[in-house]
C-alpha cells in the first residue's frame, strides 16, 4: 500500500458523498473507476481490494444526519450517564454533552446562567444522574440561516435539556482528562491576567486555540477576506512547538535526539488538546507523531501516505469529524499544497514562493467556501499574501514566546507586550482601510456538485500543466476554470425563474421578490425584533435571516425596498442593510417619518428615498407595482401602511402592510373591482384587519400570514383563520412553515414550505 494510500481516503471520500446526498452513485461510480484502474495495470489487487473495503465501510460507519420532528413526550427521569465532552462555559450558559448509560445516546446539557458569577464543578468524565425533558433545538426557518439542528447532529446530537438549576445535577467522579481541561483553563486565565487584554486575547485564540475574547469586528474582517485560518490552530503553530522542543532538548545538549523524539511523541498529544482538539490542529500533531513514529519503525511513508492515513484515523476515531467545516477545509488546502508541491518547489524567490501558497490554498476551498459562506473575495489572494507571512513571521511566534517568557520576566513581557500591540495596531488599521476602499466580494450564493467536480478537475489539470512547464495549456485549462466561476456567479442572470419569499422573521415583515434573469431584486418590507436593553432595533434579524437568505441566493444588490410603515417590526432591518448592501431606492408613503440621522445614513449610501401616492405604477425591471393606500393621512402608523398591487408569477399579490379594516374599506372604496389570487394578510393575522367583507371582495386564493411562533398578541387570531377559511383561502403561515416560498417560470408557479 506504501504510496497508494489516497485511494482509500478517497474511497471513504465518495462514500461520505453518497451518505450527504443519499445517492449510492457516488460510491458505484468510484468502484468502476477502481476498476478501470485495475484493468489498465495501474493499480495492484491488494490496494483495489483495501480501497473498496474502506469505502464500502465507511459508507456504513459515517453516520447520516437525520432530523426528526418529534419532541420526546417522556422526560428523563433520574437518569444516569456520563459527561462526555469538556465543559463549555460563556458568561451567559454551561453546556456540555452527556451520554446516557443505557442507550448511549447523547444529549446537550445546557444551563443559562442569571448569576454570571456563578461557580459549578461539574467534570469530564464525571458518573451523573440528571432529571430533565429532552426538547429539539431550534432548526433553521429559513433558507440561507445557520442551522443549529442541523450542527448539533454533526457532533451526534439529537436532542438538548435545558437545566433551570446546577443542583438537579448529581454528579460523582470524573476521568483523567479532566486535568489536562483543568490546565487549559487555568493557562487561559494566566495569561488573561498576566497580559494586557488585547494581547492575550490573541495570545489565547493563537495558542492555546480560544478566540472567543477576540473583538466580534475583528473576527468578522478575517471572515471577509478569508483570513480566519489564521485563527486555528494548524501545521505553523506545531512546527513551531516541535523545532522548539528540539532546539531546547537537542541543541543546548539535555537530550539526545532520540530521546527527544520521544518527548515530542508524548507531548504533541497533550498540546493538541490544550490547544482545543480542532480537527486542524489534530491533523497537524498526528501528521508529525506518524513522520517520528514512522522513522523510528523504518516505514517508508510519502506526505501524501501520511495525510491520507491521517484522514481516515481521524474519521475512524470519529466519524462525525467528517461534517466538520475545519475539517474539510483544512485537508482540502493541505492536500491541495501536497500536489502542488513540485510547482512551488520550483520557485526560488520567497515572495513569489509565499503567493503561489496562498494562491492553491485560496483556489483549493473556493467551492466549499461559496457553499458555506455564500461569497468568494478575488482580492483575498493579494491580501493573504501579506498577512499570512506577517501572522507566520511575526505574531505566532511572538505569541508563543509571550508565553514561555511571561512566569520568568515581566519586565521582558511588558516591553513585547506593547511592542506586539503598536505593530499589531497598525496592521490591523491598515487591513481595516484595505477593506473599507477595495471589499468587493463576489456573492455567488451556491456551488452545485457538478460545477464543484468540473472545478476541481479543470484546477487538477491547470496545475499538472504548471509542473511540467507547459505553460500555454495551463493558461488554457485557467481560463476553462475562470470561465465555470463566471458561470456560477452569472446563473441567476441566466435563469427563467423568479420568487416570492416570505421570510420568517418571527413577529415582523420581510418578503423578498426576485425577477427572472436577475431583473430585478425588491423588498416589501424588511423588520427586526426590539433590542430592549438598548431600545433600538436589533441587527440579529438581518444577520441571522434577511443577509444569509439574500447571500444563498447569489444577490449582493436590491433595486427597491418598500416600506408600508414606520413600526420596527416592518422596517427595523433597513439601516443595517444599507449598511451592508447596496439598495437603489427605498419607497415609502407621503406620511412616512424618516428620522434625519437614518435619510441622512440612507442618503450616505447612495440610497434614493422616493415617497409615493394611490394610483401611481412603478417599474422595477420589467416588474409593476401599483401603489393602493394611503390616499390620506389616517393619523395612525398601521392604518398609513402602503398598500401595494402587483402581477407576479401569473398570480394577483396584494401586500397590506398593518392597515385596519379602516383601510380596507377604504381601498375597495377606491378601487371596487379589485381581486387577488395572493393575500399578504394585514397585520400578522390580527383581528383589527381582514375583514369578512374584505375577503368576500378580494376572494383570494392563497393567504400568507407572517407571525412570530408563541407571540404574545396572539397572531393570527382565530376570527380571521375562519374568515379565511370560510372563503376557500390557502392559509400558509411562517409560525407553522418557516419561510413561504413561492417559485414561478412565465405564468405558473408553486408555493413551497421551507419547514415539512
């Protein structure tokens, strides 16, 4: 097998494929190219053999992630079990994993904390007994949105139990690696307190591998320009322990270098975990641990053996690793640097050495990037070239010497201390400056599994190309590949389909309309919850929901906002979008009050504020709207809502904002043929609105309810779900369904539910 171990790795690789899609072509289609393979003399029966054995296997062992919609009906009485995970405390909650002793299934404990002083003793490994109703997390509403379900399967996790109180814990005992948990938090709270708070901040996320004091801004910029690698743990920083290690048993003659590559094969261990256990890092030490340990055996093992055994000892170990965002990522570059590297051997030049590095790490995630984050930063490239050798060169290694020297001189670690922040300072600002003038990312909202394979094999053969000099085709096969990036940020604009999507925002309006071919991107409306601590609309609704769901659909620009009212609920997201998108016109009633600071921000932004009137039409593209209401000022904030018309997908839409029955009359009034096929129901349901004798004119056919689940107004009310009832309407609700999505080509179209 001494050379041939990727194919197992990518026979485990196809299986996981077949598992995620539910599709056993992945592993038939692999087991016939083995075959191919085999035919044509290039592989030998042993390692055909190895290979389908792995992957038949693993299609069996990596687990598939199955949701359930079923709360458990039975609480766990007085159950016993063990915790099984570390104890993972932020100054709002505990939580931590438990495995019950019978089943063996696993639960997440989790305690919100009221006293954020409060102290526990619960233990790794510890024998517990815990009293509780199992209860599903919250799994995403919306397209686009994280899924926290969906994350705590990754990790084997079906259900959760909220604990109100630590003393229904009884717990005895605990497990060895209790110690090694204690010693990282104690050397967390170390440096915290030995070292100003900006420093060991990154001295706590660098080394011992906890980014959580890290400024939220901060870790947000290194997301948009692809940097946050640099925050984990990987081969660098175990390089940089291990030359260490030598320089200091070795060279200054305490060890010889046997002995001293035993002490590195106990100690890499001890580092990984107290440097947190993330695949990174535990990919780096175990890929150092099999180089000694194969050394010392006399195997004869090549880097691309040595990953590749890694990779499966890791998903043996733990085969929900393989769902791990880390994980993937930080094989997908290291295998990518493996094949490429006689192309950057090539190099003599340092500084082009460095952008060749960034420039295959870059390419290499580019499809799991835009699948998981939506968008993909072209300039990243230029910038990883300078920050990387600056973080390689500089702040890693300052770290770690902060922290060797900090219990010996304080003197010494002061003056480094602010050395590293005055240097760190700047580069920060700068990098800051660099994406205020030139952050233009590229939102291209998915990558589909075929373009992801016709990506790797054009970048394969772009790169073979590279290391056999043949220069002319390897441009040839980069401009294939720039070609199918093209194309994926292109599709929408190449796509007859078009959407109606009623966002589940909770109590509140967000409804997004995309044209066919791109033509246009409006919203009608676009709320946010309360933040009570500051008064003030809260930004969670559009990070959480409104900017993921624009994202995942490939959209990085809006042609129009309608906003029928001045109430949060309906407009408390538009300032953070603006913020963050580009919005060319925001549409709003005569009797509409902008506070000066927000038309000023929106003015800022290159944003139009239009005010509109009953009768006037307009385009969006080749898209109408009609404005309805308000034809006078009702002196009351949901009764002014806009009232807004419009053809889409074949079908009538009628958008009423919160307006009473007041209004309603007031519109069939002026406008006494009106009929619609859509019914964007007034105000979330509410019995001040839709009125019986409205619906009878109207008669639509769909009605769509936006409502926050368990809402203390108690939307939609039970008089208006008979009222629609009686008239034959469809109700669909986002309470009930999450998102409502509606998804037409020409003049046909259906309405889908995100939630089963």
């Amino acid at each position: 097998m001494r050379g041939y171990w990727h194919f197992p790795a990518f026979g485990v690789t196809a299986s996981f494929l077949a598992v995620i899609f539910t599709s056993k072509w992945f592993v038939i289609i692999f087991a016939f190219w083995l075959l191919y393979l085999y035919m044509k003399q290039r592989l030998g029966t042993v390692v055909a053999i190895v290979t389908l054995t792995f992957s038949i296997l693993a299609y069996n062992y990596i687990p598939e992630l199955e949701k359930t919609s079923d709360e458990k009906t039975i609480a766990l009485s007085e159950s016993a079990g063990q915790i099984t995970s570390p104890i993972t405390e932020t100054p709002s909650r505990i939580a931590f994993e438990f495995t019950l002793e019978t089943s063996d299934e696993a639960y997440l404990i989790v305690h919100f904390k009221e006293d954020h002083t409060i102290e526990h003793h619960l233990k790794y490994g510890a024998e517990c007994v815990i009293a509780g109703r199992p209860e599903l997390p919250d799994p995403a509403r919306n397209p686009g949105q994280f899924d926290y379900q969906n994350y705590l399967l990754t990790q084997g996790i079906t259900y959760q139990i909220v604990i109100d109180s630590l003393e229904e814990i009884n717990c005895t005992g605990s497990s060895p690696m209790t110690n090694v948990y204690k010693l990282r938090h104690d050397l967390l709270a170390y440096v915290q307190a030995n070292i100003s708070p900006e420093t060991s901040a990154w001295l706590n996320a660098l080394v011992l591998g906890d980014d959580g004091q890290i400024d939220v801004g901060i870790t947000e910029l290194f997301q948009r320009w692809n940097l946050t690698h640099l925050m984990a743990i990987s081969g660098l920083h175990v390089g940089l322990v291990v030359g260490f290690l030598y320089f200091l048993l070795v060279k200054l003659n305490l060890m010889t270098k046997e002995k001293a590559q035993w002490v590195v094969i106990f100690f890499l261990p001890l580092y990984a975990l107290l440097a947190g256990g993330e695949p990174s890092v535990m990919r780096a030490s175990m890929m150092v641990l099999l180089f000694i340990i194969a050394g010392k055996m006399n195997w004869k093992f090549s880097v691309t053996d040595v990953i590749s055994i890694v990779f499966l000892l890791l998903i043996f170990m733990n085969p929900y690793i393989i769902y791990h965002v880390g994980f993937q990522l930080s094989f997908c570059v290291t295998l990518g640097l493996l094949l490429s590297k006689n192309w950057l051997a090539a190099t003599s030049v340092s500084f082009f050495t460095v952008l060749n590095i960034s420039f295959v790490s870059q390419m290499m995630i580019l499809p799991l990037q835009v699948e998981y984050f939506y968008t993909f930063q072209p300039l990243s490239i230029l910038v990883n070239l300078i920050i990387v050798p600056y973080f390689s060169l500089f702040v890693i290694p300052c770290m770690f010497l902060l922290l060797l020297l900090t219990p010996v001189s304080s003197l010494v670690t002061s003056f480094i201390d602010k050395y590293f922040l005055f240097v760190h300072d700047v580069v920060l600002s700068c990098l800051q400056f660099i994406d205020q003038m030139f952050y233009f990312p590229w939102v291209i909202g998915s990558f589909p599994l075929a373009g992801a394979a016709a990506y790797y094999g054009l970048f394969l053969v772009m790169m073979k190309k590279l290391e056999i000099h043949e220069v002319g085709q390897a441009f040839k096969y980069g401009c294939f590949l720039t070609a199918l990036i093209m194309l994926a940020v292109l599709r929408p604009y190449l796509s007859p389909e078009g959407n109606v999507t009623v966002l589940d925002i909770g109590q509140g309006d967000a409804i997004v309309i995309e044209l066919p071919y791109r033509k246009g991107v409006m919203l009608v409306d676009a709320g946010a919850e309360i933040n009570f601590e500051e008064d003030n609309p809260s930004e969670d609704v559009y990070t959480d929901i409104i900017k993921p769901y624009l994202y995942s659909r490939g959209i990085s620009r809006v042609d129009a906002v309608f906003i029928s009212h001045d109430d949060t609920d309906h407009m408390g997201s538009l300032m953070y979008m603006s913020e963050d998108i580009p919005i060319s016109n925001v549409f709003v009633s005569h009797y509409y009050t902008f506070a000066q600071p927000a038309a000023q921000r929106l003015a800022d932004n290159g944003t139009a504020v239009v005010r509109t009137e009953p009768g006037e039409t307009i385009q969006i593209g080749e898209q109408l709207i009609h404005v309805l209401s308000p034809a006078k000022d009702y002196r009351d904030s949901n009764e002014n809502s806009l009232v807004l018309y419009a053809e889409i997908g074949g079908k009538d839409w009628l958008f009423t904002g919160d307006i009473g029955t007041e209004t309603e009359k007031t519109v069939l009034n002026d406008f006494p043929g009106l009929t619609a096929d859509v019914l964007k129901v007034a105000h979330h349901g509410s019995n001040t609105s839709t009125d019986p004798k409205f619906l009878d004119q109207i008669r639509p056919e769909y009605g769509l309810i936006s409502a926050g689940q368990n809402n203390p107004y108690g939307h939609p009310h039970s008089g208006v779900i008979e009222s629609l009832e009686q008239t034959g309407t469809v109700i669909l609700r986002t309470d009930e369904s999450g998102a409502v999505q509606y998804t037409f080509k020409g003049g046909e179209g259906t309405f889908t539910t995100y939630l089963p």
